[in-house]
C-alpha cells in the first residue's frame, strides 16, 4: 500500500557529502558513509558529570544512530504499549530456518512505531509522530529491537524505515508526505530485523534479505514508487547497501554471502564476489578503487575488491587482498584516509594499509573486558569506539596503537555515535547524550 500527498520532495544530498550535508550527521555513518565527521571536534574525556551538555530521557526503545541536521535531531523508537494482542500469523508454514534461539526474546507486546525530533541545542522535544501501531509477528534477538533501522535525512525531510512496519517521509514539522507499506520478513530465528536504508539524489534504496524472497529495491524518495527491484539469493542479512560512484556510473553494493552490485539506475547486477559468511552485518566500505566487504558470523572474512570489472569475481585476481582472522561481526571497518580499521565484538581492534592489506596493528586487545555493537567514529584524527557496557576508549588515529582516554557513562549502548561540529551524541537505553567541552 502506498499513500501519497501531492506534495513532492525537492531533490537534494546526493551519494556523497554535499557542503552542506558534511557539516551535519545525514545517514547511517555519517556524511562520507565512513563514520568520519572531518571537520569536528569532540571532547576527549567525559564522564556522567563531565563534559555532558544535555541528557534527555528516550520513550521506548531503539538502536539507530542519531539523525541530525542544522538544529533538528531525528530519531526512530519502538514503545510497547500496555494490552494483549495476538501474534500475527503471517510467515508462511514451512518457512526454513524458522527456530527456537536462546538468545531471542520469547515474548513481546504490541509496539507503537514513532519518529522524534530533538532540539539540538538543548534536548528538549519538537514532536513525536506515531506512524504505526501493531503486534509485530516475530521477536528479536536481546541485543537488538524493532526501531533498528537508522533514518537519513536530504536536509528538507526525513525517510524513516521501520522495516516490515513501513517506510515514511515527513518534512522537518513532522507531516506525513508518503508512506510505503513492505510486506513483512521472515528473519532467521526472529533475530530482528536491522538494515537502514540508503539515498542518494531522488533514489532511496533498501533491501530485504530474509529467510522468504531476498531482494534489493529503489524507491523514488519524492512519491514513495518503487523504481525497480531485484531478487536477490540471500537468507536473512543484515547489512546497509553503500552506494558510491565509479567510472561516473552510480552504483550500489551490498554485503551477504555474496557481495553483490548493482546499477543504482536500473538496478542491473554488474558483478558478485561470493567467500563472505552468512548473516552479513556491517555495510561495505568504498575507496581507493575498491570495495571492502568484512563478516564475522562464521568465519572471519574480508575481501578488498577492486572496482571496474564485471560478472562473477568469486577467487579471481579482482581480490586485491583478503584477510581471514580479526573481522568484526556486527561494527562496520572503518575507511579513513590510507588506513582501513577493524574492531571486532569483544576487545580487539586492527589498523591495515588499504592498498595492499599490510598490517600494521592485528588484533591489539583493547582496555577492559568490553562488547561492541556500534560502529567506529572518528574526529579530529581521533577513533572513538563506545562499548555496550558505556565505556568508550579513544584512540589516536594511525599506525601505531595510542590510547588518549577511557571514558564511562552509566547506560547500555548499541547505537553507534554522531558527531558535528564540537559535539558528539550517543545514544544510550534510557538517555540521549550531547557531549561537548566544558567552558
């Protein structure tokens, strides 16, 4: 179901930071796609008394990054709501890889679907737009939920995804310009569902990987109309599409088992890479000609994939370099400038050289027992890596491992962080945090 307003959605940021958008947090990892905010600078140290602009309470529950744009920070959440209503049952009978998983939660209530926005200059609510109330047919692993999706923003409305919960625009006061209604996924042992979507110009791209039909998909970000779609064969990912251009065509390129791009104007597969595990996470990164695709699920994995070829890449000289140990599972790598970082779930943290793979620092075992669902940021060549458990080490960017801080705040985190200008905005299971110096 689709439903449209007259109104139209001006085309704005593309693929890549526009002036405008590189001062802001746009998208899942940042204006470049790399979790880099190049021209800020954020604290070094902070603690729950230190160095906390604002701290604002979060209704419900969600582990998207932060949105922000100009003075407006977006968000997505998940609140239950307090009475009984049956599991849909909508998953066909038969549907494999349908299981009992020890680490899902075995039950759920009724949940309302909501978009916030913050003012960034003191925490305090503009609005809180419900866009949907339901009974969500499958559960989700106890690391995640279901507001996981992160949302992006062209500077004039906001595209929220909510995965088999709908696909919406608002403009910046909160009115409904169109929404999209997907049919709903069949995750792997109702682990959740995850993956953000992806723009650039007037194309919105997302994709459905799960245990029914696979696909990728490219929606008219102004009207809400499917563009073109792809089948795609892939069980239950993960992973965020990261579009890019090469060679002047546009193109999108997503992780799985195997690593697939795609035309972002027709969505014609140009070529596959396949050597990656199942249940694909992080979002690939782009440069220096190549695509960098890592997994961690069941092997470790990382393929560094050189860009201008086509058809089947799978052990072929397209490989630049590979690396089979100290991948992560669920943080993205990292692509800043010649060095390529790597942080795994628990405790260790890898620099490579981009070109060739030369390593430079393998599996360095950070300070204290710590788990990692966010992606690295970085700043003022400075990498920032926040742990579920509150404690963030911050490190000195480069060849050599330095540790500059080991800051803690009280609350659990899975979200990754944002960073423009001075500030940095974490977002944690109770609060969303604005750091920032003390003057």
């Amino acid at each position: 179901m689709l439903l449209a307003h007259a109104a139209v959605v001006p085309a704005a940021a593309g693929a890549e930071a526009t002036s405008e958008s590189s001062k802001y947090w746009p998208q899942w990892r940042g204006p470049n796609w790399n979790g880099v905010a190049a021209h800020s600078d954020p604290p070094i140290n902070w603690s729950e008394t230190e160095n906390i602009k604002w701290k604002t309470a979060v209704p419900g529950a969600g582990w998207a990054t932060p949105i922000i744009w100009r003075d407006r920070i977006f968000l997505l959440s998940a609140i239950a709501l307090d009475q009984e209503m049956p599991v849909p049952d909508v998953i066909p009978k038969g549907t494999p890889r349908i299981n009992e998983h020890p680490h899902v939660i075995g039950s759920w209530k009724p949940q309302r679907f909501v978009i916030l926005c913050i003012d960034r200059t003191n925490g305090e609510q503009l609005w809180m737009k419900t866009v949907h109330e339901a009974m969500p047919h499958q559960g989700h692993h106890r690391k995640g939920g279901f507001a996981s999706a992160s949302p992006m923003t062209d500077g004039r409305h906001v595209f929220s995804y909510f995965g088999s919960f709908g696909l919406y625009c608002h403009d910046f006061d909160g009115r409904l310009v169109w929404k999209k209604d997907p049919e709903p996924q069949a995750i792997e042992d109702s682990l959740g569902e995850g993956s953000s979507p992806a723009l650039s110009g007037n194309t919105l791209v997302i994709v459905v990987d799960h245990e029914l039909q696979s696909y990728v998909a490219a929606i008219d970000k102004r009207t809400g109309k499917e563009l073109w779609r792809q089948d795609r064969e892939e069980t239950s990912n993960w992973s965020t599409p990261r579009i890019f251009t090469h060679e002047g065509r546009q193109q999108v390129v997503v992780n799985g088992k195997a690593v697939r791009c795609y035309d972002l104007a027709t969505g014609e597969l140009l070529w596959q890479c396949r050597g990656q595990s199942e249940g694909a996470i992080p979002m690939p990164a782009v440069g220096h000609g190549m695509v960098f695709a890592t997994s961690g699920y069941a092997k470790d994995t990382l393929h560094a994939i050189v860009l201008g070829q086509r058809g089947d890449l799978s052990e072929s000289n397209s490989i630049r370099w590979s690396l089979d140990r100290g991948t992560p599972y669920v943080p993205c790598p990292m692509l800043w400038g010649d060095e390529i970082y790597l942080l795994e779930d628990r405790s260790f943290f890898s620099c490579l050289a981009a070109v060739d793979g030369t390593q430079h620092y393998l599996k360095h075992r950070l300070p204290g027992v710590l788990n990692f669902s966010a992606s690295p940021v970085g700043a003022a060549d400075r990498i920032y890596l926040l742990s579920e458990e509150g404690r963030m080490v911050v490190l000195q960017r480069g060849k050599e491992i330095n540790v500059l801080a080991v800051n803690q705040l009280d609350e659990t985190f899975h979200a990754s962080p944002a960073i423009v200008g001075n500030e940095m905005y974490l977002r944690g299971d109770k609060h969303l945090y604005c750091l920032a110096n003390e003057r």
